[in-house]
C-alpha cells in the first residue's frame, strides 16, 4: 500500500532532481513555480540532506536572527536568515526563526532539519525518499519520444530524463591514500566526545571541519594537534568566509596562549601502530622546519568530503580539486548539456571572485538564490518558457537599483556572483532582465546594460559595483563602502544617475 | 596516489617551483585553489582589477588584447601577477581556449606568498626578465 503513495515511479520525465536537502528542496520548489513537471528521487528517508546529520557538534555555522530591523515577512529580512528556503507563500517563507530556542542565533542541527522537513511539508515539495540513484547513461534517441538526453538506474527502477539536476551535497568522506592512513578515522566517524576524554588526539586538516573537532574535544581530550600543510586562515582574518569561521577559532585561541593545544604546518609522512597501541605519527614540516614524530591515541581526518557523482565522470562530466566539484558554466550546467548542479555543489561554479572572494554558493544562503536562477534558465533554454522581462520606465531605472541595493537579498547574500541586470530596450526604453549570473552578463553580449552587484574585497567592506556592458565590452564602477550599508543615500542615487547616463 | 600527489608531481616539474623541498611544493598545492574554466570562458577580463595570479596546470588560454589574440598560454605558464604586482587592472582578457585547469592565488595573497618563498620570486623574475627582453627585441 505505502507504494502506492509515494510520488515519482520510474518513467520518464522532463526533469529529474536528485537529492532532498535545501539545493533540492528550493530547485524543486523554483522549478514548480515556472510549471515545470519534474521529480525528485531521494536516497534518504527524509528531507534535510547533509542536516540530518551533520555537523557533528550539532550547531551550524549560519546564522537567523530572529529579531532583525526589518519585519520577517519582508524580502529583507533574508539577509538576517541565512537558513529558511524561499518561497511565495507566507505559510513556507521565513520558518527557520520559529523552530529556535532562543539559545544561539545558530540554529541547532535538529532546528535546522526541522526548518527544512517543515519547508518540504508546508511547500509540498513531493520527494521518492529511499530511492537510490545507481547509474546514468545517456539515452537511445530511438527510446524517447519526449526528448530524454538521460536514463538513471535506482534501486527503484529505470527513468528517463531530459534535464538532470544533481543536487546531492558535497558528502562523501574523503581520507587521502597514504602509509598508515587506515589508522585514522574520518570526521564522519567520530565518536562520542567523552570517548576522546584524556586521550592525545592529532586531527589532519585545519579547516571548519578541523576546527569544529578541536573545539568540541577541547573539554575531553588530553592534547589536541592540529596540522596540515598550509596555514590555518581565519575568516576574522580574510573578512570572508573563506577560513576557519569565529565559532571555531577557540583552539586557535588556546594554542597561542600557550594552552597546550598544537597548530602545526606539516604534510604527514606515514602513520604506525606501536606495540603498545597507540599510534606514531611521522610528520614533515612545510614550514621549514625539523620533520616531528608524534605519539598519539587517536588520528582523525578532518579532511573534507567529495560530491558523490556516482558514474557521472564516465559520461564527460569533469570535476577538479580536493572536492571533485564538477567544472560548471555560470549556469550550473556541466561539461555534459543537459547535467545541471543544485545547492552545496554550485561552488564549482567560481564566477569572477574579484579580490579572491569567493560567492557564497556553498552555503544555503548562497545557494537558494542559485537555484531559483538554475530553475529560471532551464525553463528558459530546455522548455521555451522564458520569465517576463518587465519595462522599467526611463525615470525608474536609479530608482529600481538604488532600491536592489539596500535591500535585495539575491545580490547581498551572492556577493559578485548574482547581478540585477537592466539593459536598453531596442524599442525604447529600458527591460529588467531579471537576476543573472555576473560572469554571464558581461560576457554574453547583447543590448547594452548595467549588470548591479554588491561586493566585497577582503577588507571588511560590502559596497555596490555596477557594471555597464556598452557595445560588448563591460567596464566596471565601484561605490563608496557605508558601513551601515544604507545604499539608498543622496551619494549612491548621483553615483548611479552617472553610470545610467552612460547608457545614453 | 591521491589527487593532491599528483597534483605536486605536476607542478614540480613547473621552473616556477623548481627550486621547492617536496613539503614546500605540497604546502604551495595546499596553498593554492586549483580552478577549471570551461572553454570560451574568460578568466581574467582586460580592465577589470582584482583578478588572481593562475598558473596553467593543464589547456591553453588565448591572451587576447583590444579583442585581437596576442599569444597563447600552455602548461606551466603563468599569469595574473602583472596586474597584482602594479596594483593595477589587467591589459588583455585571457580566455580559455580548451578547458583550462589552473592554481589560483587571490591578488592580496600573492605578496605575502612571494615574500615568504624568494626562489619562487626570483624565477618568476627570470621569466619576467625573459619577456622584457623578448619584447625589447621585437622592438629593436
């Protein structure tokens, strides 16, 4: 009987999103919204993907604050919750802050894997939860008649599809090969704290997952060393969230006063099991300085996760990096047309990190914009069905940036990677043609326009740059920083008035 | 052998890193975001400052000037540094010609890289001595 209700047999389908956490979840919701017909295959049994686990300390990173200057029900107030998905309805918008115990303003792994499961049921996002993805090749022309490019084999059966939307987290332990490495354990495997109590433990990596452990096992174990081959960045430090956020930065704290808690750059050599069994660690410095031995009771790699492309490689699909993120256009589209990326794994797509700041792809914050942008070009380039593109009367136009500025969550929380882009209509007149990619933007050609980011350069400020794009070529006008970030001012209206004028 | 060795095996053998200890040459790779640019995408956009300083692991990038190729870019070729060094916003787009897979340093990183590793300065000095005369010649 249970068979019968769950959505989504195997068949064809126009599209087929895999996975069931936040980049699944709002994809879904996006793509409905523009009517297109897909399904949602899950392996999980439920909604919250990487959440309902992780992180292993059980608070998140991200921040909702659930009394912000703004009202919750305002686009705006996105910008103070980095945790609700998006959405039109009021019933399905804003619901992380009501799932908080007023504790932290990070929410709790359990409060955020409600937000989520409480999104999908307020939503109606409909998923085939405990539906395996196995395989995918590329399909017959001769076998579809509705234009399928693919056929995914699941634990399920056989579908068909013409898009694929792979939003399945970047979520595979990942150890690097090495002598001795099968003494460590990964951070998916850590153990309960207190079993780390009065133990000497060395954890390999120094980034959030590092710090996130150390931090945790600071009341139990007896010495912690942290080590991997390059510094250990701080995001106080490189005012991005590029490096080891403030939550963490405790062990950091500890090991410069002297607290016992060791930061060493170094690469590991190899790693024995003495007789005695505890374990000996055979590290070279990077910093130039002498090779250590180390003996410790526990190993533990904090050495990140890879995307769990299942066989995708094998149809063209590249990847690059520690991560194996697969290489994307701006769009989300792999090297394979038609293979498309939601959530966590769109960081592959890098966009332009002007100054070394990269978007916030990674992060749900970033991400759900993505999505709704993913959605609205697939419906665009695969379907035929393209969003309005609204005339914005001459003497609107400062007014429709200037107000995107002070209050557009796409373009605060996609810093440099999502612009507002508002081009010369042939016809007279000027078109918003909606959020885009910036990489696009200035690269794609077409009518003149301005492309409005808000950035940021690594040294605390987020200020507007706006992009006019004149007979193909794009040149680049960056505004005063406030620190307040009141964009609407007499100042930024005149500095916009001057790069709308060079549209002419 | 993981990712990350093959990774040090490749850029050793780059003169850029030439004069590195293996811990070094794997510190660099720790220290660098290797980066992929599928084809036809611009890497670096003339006039527009704040872009990062590659150095071509695998593909080919087009220098291309005013919308005119100048020179094509390979395994082991670096640049980005021109623009960083001068503080200053880049001359030509580089557009990858293939798919062009780079390590990237940000702008406000490289100064402190470069200070931290002299040989990597020097070679980078060497090459860029090479140009200044190459192009000195083609001048004269």
């Amino acid at each position: 009987m249970a068979e019968l209700t769950r959505p989504f047999p195997p068949g064809e389908y126009p599209v087929i999103i895999v996975g069931s956490g936040p980049g699944a979840l709002q994809a879904s919701y996006s793509l409905r919204r523009l009517g297109i017909a897909h399904a949602v295959l899950s392996a999980d049994p439920s909604p919250g993907g990487m959440f309902r686990r992780w992180p292993h300390f059980q608070r998140l990173l991200s921040w909702t604050k659930p009394h912000a200057p703004v009202p919750r029900t305002s686009r705006t107030y996105e910008r103070y919750d980095w945790n609700s998905l998006l959405a039109d309805e009021p019933e399905a918008t804003a619901l992380q802050p009501d799932l908080m115990d007023g504790t932290s303003y990070f929410p709790s792994r359990p409060e955020m894997e409600a937000n989520l499961a409480s999104f999908a049921e307020r939503a109606a996002i409909e998923v085939r939860y405990d539906c395996t993805w196995t395989g995918t090749a590329r399909t017959d022309d001769a076998e579809t008649t509705a234009g399928s490019r693919f056929t995914l084999e699941t634990s399920d059966g056989t579908y068909r599809c013409r898009v694929l939307v792979i939003a399945v987290g970047v979520a595979e332990p990942f150890t690097p090969p090495g002598p001795g490495m099968e003494h460590t354990h990964h951070y998916a495997q850590v153990r309960d704290a207190e079993t780390y109590a009065g133990r000497r433990v060395l954890i390999l990596g120094k980034q959030n997952s590092g710090f996130e452990l150390a931090n945790g096992l600071l009341p139990w174990a007896c010495q912690l060393i942290l080590m991997s081959p390059s510094h250990a960045k701080l995001s106080v430090d490189t005012r991005t969230l590029v490096g080891v956020r403030a939550r963490y930065v405790q062990p950091f704290e500890d090991h410069v006063l002297g607290g016992g808690v060791a930061i060493l750059d170094a690469a590991m050599d190899r790693i024995e099991r003495s007789p005695d069994g505890a374990l000996l660690a055979h590290l070279k410095r990077t910093d130039g300085g002498g090779d250590l031995d180390l003996d410790v009771d526990d190993v533990i790699s904090a050495t990140g996760f890879v995307c769990p492309l299942v066989d995708l490689p094998n149809l063209g699909v590249a990847t690059f990096g520690a991560s194996r993120l697969p290489v994307q256009t701006p769009w989300w589209e792999s090297t394979v047309p038609g293979i498309r990326f939601a959530g966590t794994i769109g960081q592959g797509a890098k966009g332009l990190q002007r100054h070394g700041v990269p978007s916030n792809s990674g992060a749900v914050h970033g991400a759900r914009y993505n999505a709704r942008v993913l959605a609205g070009d697939i419906a665009a380039r695969e379907f035929g069905i393209v969003a309005d593109r609204p005339a914005v009367p001459p003497d609107s136009v400062v007014d429709t940036i200037v107000a995107d500025l002070s209050g557009s969550p796409d373009l605060f929380h996609q810093r440099g990677y999502l612009a507002r882009v508002i081009a010369k209509d042939p016809a007279g007149g000027f078109v918003d043609e909606g959020i885009q990619p910036l990489a696009h933007a200035l690269d794609a050609g077409g009518a003149d326009a301005i492309a409005v980011t808000l950035e940021a350069d690594g040294s605390g400020a987020i200020y507007p740059v706006l992009y006019a794009r004149i007979r193909g070529v794009a040149t680049d006008h960056t505004l005063d920083p406030d620190p307040f970030l009141r964009y609407d001012t007499p100042d930024t209206r005149r500095a916009v008035e001057s790069v709308v004028a060079k549209l002419g | 052998m993981s990712d990350r060795d093959a990774l040090v095996d490749a850029i050793a053998g780059f003169s850029l890193f030439a004069d590195l200890t293996d811990p070094q040459l794997e510190r660099v790779a720790h220290t660098f975001e290797e980066l992929v640019y599928p084809a036809g995408e611009r890497v670096l956009r003339q006039g527009m400052a704040g872009s990062g300083f590659h150095v071509i692991l695998e593909g080919t990038a087009a220098v291309v000037v005013d919308g005119t190729e100048r020179a094509r870019l390979a395994r082991g070729d670096f640049f980005g540094e021109v623009s960083i060094l001068l503080g200053e916003s880049p001359i030509a787009d580089i557009v990858a010609v293939e798919t062009l897979r780079c390590l990237v340093l940000s702008g406000p990183a490289v100064e402190g890289f470069l200070t931290d590793h002299p040989r990597i300065m020097y070679r980078m000095l060497q090459v860029q001595a090479r140009r200044l005369r190459a192009a000195n010649r083609w001048r004269s």
